[in-house]
C-alpha cells in the first residue's frame, strides 16, 4: 500500500498540468487494479482446479487470456480442465461468465449495449475510451450489441414458452393500458422496414403537470405476428384479466384495430377501445388544410365532446369553402373516417366509466426511445441490427436487460454453483494468508586467523553468544 501511494504521489509531482496529471494518475490507478485482479483470478483458478481435481479431472495445461475491463486489460493464465467424463473447459472461464473468444468483460459488454442504444457506434466507442482505461472499437461495439440483442431475443422467446398452471399467482389489476403502433425505419436496401410495438401498463402516476406510466411492459418486433404472440403470451402469464376493465388505443392502422386489441387480450372484464386522440387531431388538419384554423378548432371540439349536430354543421361549412373537387373530396374522406371510427372517439365519461383520461396515447411519445436512436441523419440498418437494436432498447424499457445478460452468457448450473462457492471460499483463505520473515542466522566471512579478533567476534556469533 505504501509504494502505491508513493507512486501516486510521484505522478501528482512530475507534472504541473492538471488533466494530463489526472490521465495519468486514472491509468495507473487502473494498472494497480489489473494486477490485483489478475491475482486474484490466479487464486480463484488454482481453488477451482482443487474442486475439479477432488471429481477425477486433470489438468492439461495454462492458457494466458487477456481480458478487457473498465479498469484496463487483466491477463491472466488458467487451467484447460479435462473432467472424468471427458469434457475440456476452463473453469475460471465459467465462473466469470466470458464467453469463448471474447476479449471484452460482460459488464463492460453490457455497458457498451446501453450507450449504443442511445448514441451511434462510433460516439459509443468514444465515450466508452475516454471515461474508462478500456480501447475498442466503433465495429466491436457493433458486436456487442447484436450479441446483447440476441440473448434479450432468446429470453423474450424462451418466457413465452413458459406454461403457467393453474395455481400460478396472477395479477388482477382493476384497470390495464394496452397500446400496439409502428415505427417506420429505413433499410440497407433503401427500403421502409416497420417496427411493430406493443406496450401494457398498469397504471398512471403523476408528477406534476407530467404522468409516467407503472407496470410497464413492452414488446418490439420487425415480424407483427411475433410482437403480437409475443405481449398474448406476456398478458397470459401474468394476469387474469376476468375482472379487470381494459382500455386499448392505437391510431387505427392495418393490425391495430379493435379485433386484434380482442386476440390479444382473451377473456377480460370489459374492453374499451380509443383512436388515438393524436392522430385524430393530426387527420382534421391534414384533410382541412384549406379551411380557416378556427374552423378546424371547432370541428376537433365537437369531435370530442361528440356533438354529432354541430360536428356535421361544421363539416358542411368546410364543403362550402372547398374551392375545388379535391377539397370536396378531402371533407367527404374525413366524415366518412369520422363515422367509421365514432365509438371510439367516445371519452371515459360518456362510456359510464368514472376515471381520469390519462395513460392512453404514451405508445407515440414512448416511440421516441426507438425514432431517436434509429430514424434521421441519414441512419439505415440491416434486419439483425434494427432487430438487436430494438431489442435492447426494449429490454432497457422493461427494466430486465441486465438479468437477460447475465443468464444468457454462460448459465450456471445447479452443481457448479456449489463448486464455485467453495472456490472462492478457499481462494478467500489462501488471500488472507501471508510470509513470515523469522530473523535468519548469519555468519562473518574472513579472510584472517580464527584467533582473531574477527575470528573471535564470528565465533561469538555462531554460537549464539551476545556481545558485551
């Protein structure tokens, strides 16, 4: 501990400018920690081996591998293991959950998946060599997130493959927020790909002026058939839904009209379907665009307070504007998609349901995490990239991506963790245990007659003798 603080002091000595003082002391503060990693590694190694051994395996040889950590790279040697029924493995490898042929940590992994789901590759790349001892790559980051993507992918399928008995706790929410839309991406092939979402909420909380959404749970997929299997079986496994009032919205486009809202859903109290009050307002303007904006005000507030009377004054008001038959057409197409969706244009109070309207539409502000990261600057992507890219973003959105990442490396099994435990146990004592210097016998060499004087004092000495 001394020679490291003697070092660092020599650090903060040898140079008077600030930053490059510091950039120095974080590269050997993150030096120091290899090291000390790395031994540590060695003794979890050799405790392993001692647990494989007492089973009968035997060890074949030392293999160094370097490992890129936040702290900087940790290279350390460990056993290839050849168990009695004739596997071969690293157990070191296991116990760290590093997969074969990767030079990168999994935190340092699973932190590259989340800067990348925000910013592009190259800035992710930047950000993580500037605020950490670690180097890589705009391309490993690239990588990385398709591996992290994939595992999130593999734990998505794998729940919905779960079978819930009958004696399974499920939830029984009064009220459940179910929303489904797309988002448009753009293709390598200078094709549109869609981005099919749904998203199930448990309730709404408000912060002020401001709501956020509770028991949140979302679902994205290139494939509709697979983000709609995907949030059936999600609601299946977790609530029971027979008495619970379900409130869908969507923007009412191909596969997201109120029959899906009904597969997906099964058996429930009661199910209120809503057109997205967003893409209403957005439909009015766009077919009456010609009209004064008072007039398109007008028409919205009848829209919603479902004034049929003065809605279809309006409207014939609209027509007699029309300086052309294409804006007479424009008016006949927006009553025409008026009266198709009406029911759903009703507000909570006039369906006979005594609750706040908030917690519907979140589905098109909740695009953003998606339209931000993959749409503009000129951004196009590959199936497997949109695909990774959605999924780790969605995994950050349900809160469950560090545990996917974690049991989708290399899983643990039943026995080993006994092993582990023990290893690391022993390693544990081995570290606590250090060298006594005991004080060592000497003796004079010379070069003279025994009788002396030197001859004399080496004698006394020799002989254990003190001297006076």
């Amino acid at each position: 501990m001394e020679t490291i603080v003697t070092e660092i002091i020599e650090i903060l000595k040898s140079n008077s400018d600030m930053i490059e003082r510091e950039k120095q002391l974080h590269a050997y503060v993150g030096q120091v920690a290899c090291q000390l990693i790395a031994t540590a590694f060695k003794h979890i190694d050799d405790a392993l081996w001692e647990e494989h051994r007492k089973e009968g395996a035997r060890s074949k040889r030392r293999d160094a591998r370097t490992l890129v950590t936040l702290y900087g790279e940790v290279t350390v040697p460990r056993r290839l293991v050849q168990t009695a029924d004739g596997r071969n493995l690293y157990p070191l490898d296991q116990f760290l959950g590093v997969a074969p042929r990767s030079r990168l940590s999994p935190l340092l992994q699973y932190i590259v998946a989340n800067v990348a789901s925000k910013t592009v590759y190259r800035t992710t790349a930047y950000a993580v060599n500037m605020l950490s001892n670690a180097t890589i790559s705009h391309t490993q980051v690239g990588t990385v997130l398709r591996q992290v993507g994939t595992i999130y992918r593999k734990k998505e399928q794998a729940d919905a493959k779960k079978l819930v008995g009958p004696e399974a706790d499920l939830k029984r929410p009064e009220v459940l927020r179910i929303e489904g839309d797309a988002v448009a991406v753009k293709g390598l092939d200078g094709k549109t790909m869609e981005l099919h979402r749904f998203q199930v909420a448990e309730g709404v909380e408000k912060h002020g002026k401001r709501s956020s959404l509770l028991g949140v749970h979302c679902v994205a997929s290139q494939d509709y058939k697979a983000a709609e299997e995907m949030m059936r079986d999600y609601l299946s496994h977790t609530y029971d839904l027979s008495r619970t009032l379900v409130l869908s919205n969507s923007d009412g486009g191909p596969g997201y009209g109120k029959e899906v809202f009904d597969r997906i859903l099964g058996v429930s109290g009661r199910h209120e379907h809503f057109r997205d009050r967003y893409h209403v307002n957005k439909k009015c303007k766009e077919r009456l665009n010609f009209a004064p904006r008072k007039l398109v005000d007008d028409v919205q507030r009848a829209i919603w307070r479902q004034d049929e009377e003065r809605l279809g004054t309006l409207l014939c008001t609209a027509e007699s504007l029309a300086a052309d038959t294409c804006q007479e057409e424009q008016v006949t197409l927006l009553r025409a998609y008026l009266e198709r969706n009406w029911s759903s244009l009703r507000p909570l109070a006039k369906r006979g349901i005594d609750l706040e309207h908030t917690g519907l539409g979140a589905c098109e502000s909740n695009h953003r995490v998606y339209s931000y990261r993959m749409k503009h600057q000129g951004k196009h992507w590959s199936k497997a990239g949109a695909d990774a890219i959605a999924s780790v973003i969605t995994g950050i959105r349900n809160g469950d991506l560090a545990d996917a990442w974690k049991k989708g490396t290399i899983p643990v099994s039943s026995g080993n963790e006994n092993r582990y435990k023990n290893a690391v146990r022993n390693a544990l004592k081995k570290s606590k245990r250090f060298e006594h210097v005991a004080a060592k016998n000497g003796r004079i060499l010379m070069d003279c007659p025994a009788s002396s004087a030197i001859g004399s004092l080496s004698r006394r000495i020799g002989n254990g003798g003190m001297l006076a």
